[in-house]
C-alpha cells in the first residue's frame, strides 16, 4: 500500500487530512486554518474528491444506497482517482506554486483505502495514477473507533439517517492506519480532547515549517 508520489517542489506546503466520517476532521482543519492565517500564512482550503464528483449522479448514487448494485465501484473510483488528479495538478499544484499553505479534506490515501476496503486489491492502476499525484509534505490521519465515529455522524441532523455500512467502516479504520505507516503519514487519535489533538497536529506542523 505505499505509493510513489511527486514531491513537492514549491515554495508552498500540502497538509492533508483523511480518516473516517465522523473522525473530526472538520473541525481539526478549522483549527489549523485559524492558526496559520493568525500567523500570517496564506491559506487554500480544499477537499478531495471535488463537488464536481460529489454531486454527480454516479457518486450520490453509490454512496446513499445501502445495496450499491446501481454503478460498479471500480468505475466510481476511476472517477474520483480522475478528479484528483485533474484537481492535484490544475487547482493544488498551482497555488503551491504561489506560496499557499493547502490543506486537503481528505486526499488520494482515501481514494486506496476505499478501493481496498472494497474488494479491489489487486488493482494497480491506482499506484501508477498516484505517480502523478503530489505527495504532502504532512499527511494527517485521524484515528478515532468505528462506533465513536459512527456517534458523532448520527449526530448530525441532516445524517442522522444515513445508511453506514459498518463492516465497511472496520475495514476502512484499519486500512488508514495501514496506509499511514507506509506512507509516513501522521495518526493522531481524536479520543482525545479537541485541545490536546490540536496541540499534537500542530506540533507537528510547525516542525515542518521549521525545517523548510
């Protein structure tokens, strides 16, 4: 599960968030956003896979449907691997370009972790697609238990009914931890107080602005 991805060679830096739903990174992001700008730091805030995709028929489709027996997965995930890569070099890279920090809602780590925790492990399109793809200079995933993470969803007013597959969700917990490790991502467990998470991520993004 590692991929070989181009490194940035811009004067900006890509941090890039990923876990499961409900995992906090929503709110983490807002968190560093408000930090960087209070210290003077341009900031591009994005997410991956684009609106584009997100509201397309093909993605609502499959993600609302408790059978997903409408569209075949691997199209659905060509799709999304696609639109990072259109989105990584046309939208990210540029603002690299001019000296913004980005930080990413989720990245092309969850495009594998889904395509794996699906069923399609022996594709390997999807590490030759990541070759051009930018490799983040932090890449953070938020480690927080399936039931926890599937609580805070329920939370929410507008996803209170929401179908979870929760199989789905035990193997997509344990693939990001996976894909953090060979990747030389970040896991920060978000069990912890919203403070104390903050305070970690934010240890770590200063050690990287440090060492430009």
């Amino acid at each position: 599960m590692k991929l070989e991805m181009q490194q940035n060679e811009f004067e900006g830096k890509l941090i890039t968030f990923c876990g499961l739903d409900g995992c906090g990174k929503t709110t983490q992001i807002r968190h560093l956003v408000e930090w960087l700008e209070s210290n003077g730091h341009k900031v591009y805030l994005t997410k991956q896979p684009s609106d584009f995709v997100r509201n397309s028929e093909i993605f609502r489709t499959y993600m609302d449907s408790p059978t997903h027996d409408a569209f075949d997965y691997r199209a659905l995930s060509l799709l999304c691997a696609s639109d990072r890569v259109q989105h990584s070099n046309r939208v990210i890279s540029q603002k690299l370009k001019e000296g913004y920090i980005v930080i990413s809602d989720r990245y092309y780590y969850s495009c594998l972790a889904n395509l794996i925790a699906r069923g399609f492990k022996d594709d390997m399109w999807i590490y030759e697609i990541a070759k051009s793809i930018c490799k983040p200079d932090m890449a953070f995933f938020l480690n927080v238990t399936v039931d926890e993470a599937i609580r805070r969803v329920r939370k929410r007013p507008e996803e209170k009914d929401r179908y979870i597959d929760l199989e789905l969700q035990k193997k997509l917990h344990d693939l990001y931890i996976s894909i953090a490790r060979e990747n030389g991502g970040v896991v920060v467990s978000t069990l912890m107080s919203e403070d104390t998470c903050f305070n970690r991520i934010l240890f770590e993004v200063e050690r990287m602005l440090n060492n430009k």
